[in-house]
C-alpha cells in the first residue's frame, strides 16, 4: 500500500510540473502571437510608406502633385469605392510619436482618444467610418454606415460594423447619443 500511495504522489508531482510547463509555455505561445502580429502590421506600414501597396490594392500614398501624403480612393475591391485617408510624412510621424499607448483588439490596433492625438493613428477602416460620419452631419444607424462604406446590408456585414462602431465608442473616439445611433464625439468633431 505504502508503494502505490508512492507512486500516486510522484504521479501527483509530474502532473503538477506538466501543469507548471504548460502555463509557461501558454504564456510564451502568446508573447510570440503578439510579437507575429506587431510585427505584421509594422510589415504593411513598411510597404504603404514605401509605396508598395498593401493587400487592400491602395498604391503609394501621394498628395497634390505627387507629394507624400492625402487622400487616397480605392477604386476597387470586394468592399466597393472607398476613401482612405491616408497621412505620411514627419507631420504624421510626430503625431504618432506623442500619441497614447494603442489598446489591443485582436490584431488591430485602435487607440484610445485624447488631446493631441490624431486620427492618424487609427486603422483605415475606422478612419473611414470617422469620415462618413463627419460627412453626414447627424446621428447614423450602423445599416447607414454600412451602405456608406459599401459594405452591403447583409446583417454580418452590419454586425461587424457595429462592433467596430461600438469600440470607437468605448475609446471615446463616438458617441451614442441614443440606442443604435452613432455620431462623432464632440471633442473629435472641434478637432477635424
């Protein structure tokens, strides 16, 4: 009996450090899942600033005549025309450098709002809800912006929406002045 409760504890004891091993592995499969996905995103910025393109089909970035920096329009794509404001340049540089730490979203990026930082900093796809909104002047349902961006009315293209719309909201970047309707925060409209 002695040798069996033995051998139950040492059992025990392996059990234990495998458990030990996993959460230490669990947790440096994570960092490096962090580090893949910083390290993606930094890739397609590398190519944009370059004028490489990116995956979305937009060529180099080029303002009036031919300068770096402006506005952008994709002319084609699964999602339909859409604009992208695009900034490159030092003035886009410096407004990153002072911008606040982003908030992790998956494997995107989206900053929280404060004084000084600009919308530069967020992904172009929040950026453009941002522009359709400042277009409109007044309150938008997500079915609005949806169409807007020509994303269709499919109801998983407008629930996908409506998390992003949510988000921005969250980081104080929207506002929801009632159920379902969205409109730029006050403070990002003085801003703009």
């Amino acid at each position: 009996m002695a040798e069996l409760e033995a051998r139950e504890a040492a059992a025990r004891g392996r059990a234990e450090a495998l458990r030990a091993r996993i959460a230490e592995l669990t947790e440096q499969l994570t960092g490096e899942e962090e580090l893949c996905s910083r390290l993606g995103i930094t890739r397609q910025t590398v190519l944009e600033i370059l004028g490489g393109g990116d995956d979305h089909g937009w060529g180099a970035l080029e303002g009036a005549g031919g300068a770096p920096g402006g506005v952008e329009v994709e002319q084609a794509g699964d999602a339909g025309v859409r604009a992208a404001l695009r900034l490159d340049g030092p003035v886009a540089r410096a407004g990153l450098e002072g911008a606040a730490a982003p908030v992790r979203v998956g494997a995107v990026m989206v900053a929280q709002w404060q004084v000084g930082v600009a919308e530069a900093v967020l992904p172009v796809a929040y950026r453009d809800v941002l522009e359709v909104l400042a277009d409109a002047g007044q309150p938008l349902r997500a079915r609005q912006i949806a169409a807007a961006l020509g994303l269709g009315e499919e109801p998983r293209s407008v629930e996908g929406l409506r998390l992003k719309l949510k988000r921005l909201v969250k980081r104080g970047w929207l506002a929801e002045p009632a159920a379902g309707l969205f409109v730029r925060s006050d403070h990002t409209t003085e801003s703009a």
